[in-house]
C-alpha cells in the first residue's frame, strides 16, 4: 500500500536512515500533521482517507500511532518501529544498507588486485583505505559505499585517467573520448575527477596538473574591464558591448582593474544577460554571465579588486540556489542575490526527487545562512514556484544592493 503520506515518511526515514549499515535501535518517528502537510493532504476528506490507512497498517503491527493523552482522537506522531524498517525498504524495493556496504567492498576488491601501470604503490594505497573505510560504514568524498555502481564508475576513470602519460596540452574533450566516455564527461564532471585523483595522490591534483587542458572556458562579460599582464602591458575591453574573454587570456593576467561600481553575475545567459546588458547603459555595473563557476571564472573573480561588491541574479528553484552556493564556495568576497524570492507559479510545479535531495544540503549549508528563508519557502510550499528568472520581465537596474 504505497500511499502518498507513507511514500513521503519512507522518504524521509531514507534520508536520515536509509544508508545506515547499523541496525536502529529506536523507531524513527514524525509528526503527522506536518507529514500530511507535506503531501499537500490539506482537505478534511484527504486527512481522513491518510488517518484510515494508517491506523490499517497500526492494526498489522507495521507502524504506531502516538495520540493525544486525553484526546485520543488526535494523532501526534507517526513512529516507524526498527523491527519494520525492513517491510518499509522492501515495499519501496529499496536496497539494505548492509547490502550496499557488501558490494562497495566487493567492487573495491575487484580493482585492489589488478596492479596500477604507473602508481601501484598510491592505487593500493588509495584501495586500502577505501576497503578500511568502507567496512566502518564510513564514505571518503568523492568515493561513497552507498553507491556501489557509482563507485564503480569513479574507480574505472580514476585509474584511466591516472594509467595515461598525457601530453601536456591535451584537449579535455578529447581525452574524454579516449578513456571512453562521452566526449563532455569529463568537463561536467570536473570536480569530482579532481577529487579522487587528489584523494588517489594525497595532494590537491587538477587536470590541467595531469596535461588536459578546457578549449571552451571563458567569461562573458558587458561593462568597463581592463587586463594588466607581468610585461606591463595591458588589454581595455570597455568600448566593446560584450566580449567573451578566454581562460588562457585570465590565467596570463595578473590583475583586472574596472571602472564599475558593481559586479552582477546573471545565471541565464542567453535571455537575462544581454537585456541587461543593453539596459547598462552608464556602464556603472560589470556584470557577467555565469553558472557554475568554471575555472575562467574563478581565475575572473581572484583577480577583480576584492573591495568591488557582487551580487548574483539567478533561477530561484533548487537548482538555482545552488549555483549561488558553488559561487559562494569559489570566492572570498561576499556574494549577495538579486531579485531571488520565492513566486506561486500559475500551475503547480511539484518537487523532483532531485530537488528533495537538493535542497537537504542548500538547508544545512552555512554559506547560504542569509537566503534559508527563501530556501525553505521552497520546502514549505513542496513546490519550485516561478522559479525562471525570465520570468519577472524588464531588467531592474535601479536599487540594487550590494554588501562588501
């Protein structure tokens, strides 16, 4: 009986148990009104349909109804008792814990016996403590024994990208291609690579430390900017309405001077950016379009003076406030929003299990302290909202606030 309250308890309980690989020693428990609430059960019929299969299965022995001492018509809290955490797993064909533990150790020990051309020594280094880790229930980021296939996954191209001596100055899409992935794997997922060879070393290793280097990183930029290089000679991109400016370019540069009063990065590049753009007409504000922070950007960030304030205008669904929380991970300086809230979309635009995942960590991460609250708006409503930035029309240029 996979009803939508006891789909959402069994969600929440995979949460905060789901990959344990130590029994529980007490039931885990909710508080009803506010799991019905999370379903959007708002209506006395629905309530009462949800009361009237709980206390089915409270009848069976699966789960136990804490009511009110005197009220005993008022239900507190839903408990999930240890003894059924097995039923609840299996209803959802989920997967034990211990189960998944079992085959990480199994996949680790697949690649422990086969010797590394070039690092056996740091590859049975890196098998072992993995095989240590792994048995205690403990993952070592970006290796997690919850994810066995994954695991795998990460294994395989950690040892290709490690087995190859590559020239320096191959193209990262074409190395991509030759450990047989697709030819923008490796740069989607650049971090996590960068990860585990740095794990697999001991030391902090980056790709272009190996020989690969990205042909497309860049930074769009509108507004006053200028590049000072070590030779004392310097490049002036104000005259220009949008200039794309290379990695290469960034990395050369020893500092970037601006005569703008504010730095705007604009998630939507294609619609967002170049209206304001054109709106900036008094060139007062730099501003540039970013996502994730590639490596230009980065490279872009370090080097503008560190007293210009920023603000970043992006998509308000989960997705979008991760990107401020990857900008904010990138750089020093303060990162402010713009025009980020919350907005009731004309249709429902329910909650992915992605987005649920999502916006666990945006909830728990310190960066994003100032903002939760519109974060949680998210959460309460169980709803992205009128998330796209697009959406709220002509550029606002006027009022904006910027902290340093």
């Amino acid at each position: 009986m996979k009803t939508p309250w006891l789909a959402e308890l069994h969600r929440c309980w995979q949460a905060a148990r789901g990959k344990r690989v130590t029994a529980a020693s007490r039931a885990f428990s909710l508080d009803w009104e506010d799991l019905l609430d999370s379903i959007g059960a708002h209506s006395a019929e629905s309530r009462a349909t949800s009361l009237r299969e709980a206390e089915s299965l409270e009848k069976s022995g699966r789960i136990v109804l804490k009511r009110h001492r005197y009220r005993r018509y008022i239900i507190e809290r839903v408990l999930l008792p240890a003894e059924s955490e097995a039923w609840l797993l299996e209803l959802f064909c989920g997967t034990r814990g211990e189960d998944l533990q079992a085959e990480s150790l199994r996949v680790v020990a697949g690649f422990s016996q086969h010797r590394h051309c070039r690092f056996p020594v740091e590859w049975a280094g890196l098998c072992e403590t993995l095989h240590m880790a792994f048995s205690e229930g403990r993952s070592i980021p970006p290796f997690r024994w919850s994810r066995p296939e994954t695991l795998r996954r990460l294994l395989e191209i950690t040892r290709q990208l490690s087995s190859r001596n590559w020239e320096t100055g191959t193209w990262i899409r074409a190395a991509s291609v030759e450990i047989g992935l697709d030819s923008k794997a490796l740069e989607l997922h650049q971090r996590i690579y960068e990860s585990a060879l740095s794990r697999m070393f001991g030391t902090r290793i980056s790709l272009k430390a190996i020989g690969l280097i990205s042909g497309t990183s860049h930074v769009e930029l509108h507004g006053p900017v200028c590049l000072h290089f070590e030779d004392g000679s310097s490049h002036d991109f104000d005259g220009l309405h949008r200039v794309l400016i290379s990695a290469t370019d960034l990395e050369r540069c020893v500092t970037i001077s601006t005569t703008a009063e504010h730095l705007l990065s604009i998630e939507n590049r294609k619609t967002t950016f170049p209206q304001y753009a054109a709106a900036n007409v008094d060139r007062r504000m730099l501003i540039a379009a970013s996502s994730f922070p590639t490596p230009a950007f980065r490279e872009f960030l370090e080097k503008l003076p560190a007293a210009l304030p920023h603000n970043h205008f992006g998509d308000t669904d989960p997705a979008g406030w991760h990107i401020l929380l990857k900008l904010r991970e990138a750089t020093t300086r303060h990162v402010g929003v713009h025009q980020m809230k919350w907005r009731p979309a004309s249709k429902p635009r329910p909650l992915t299990p992605y987005d649920r995942n999502l916006l666990e960590k945006l909830l728990a991460a310190p960066l994003l302290a100032d903002v939760r609250s519109e974060i949680q708006r998210i959460a309460d409503h169980q709803d992205r909202g009128d998330f796209e930035q697009e959406t709220l029309g002509a550029p606002v240029m006027g009022g904006l606030k910027f902290e340093k």
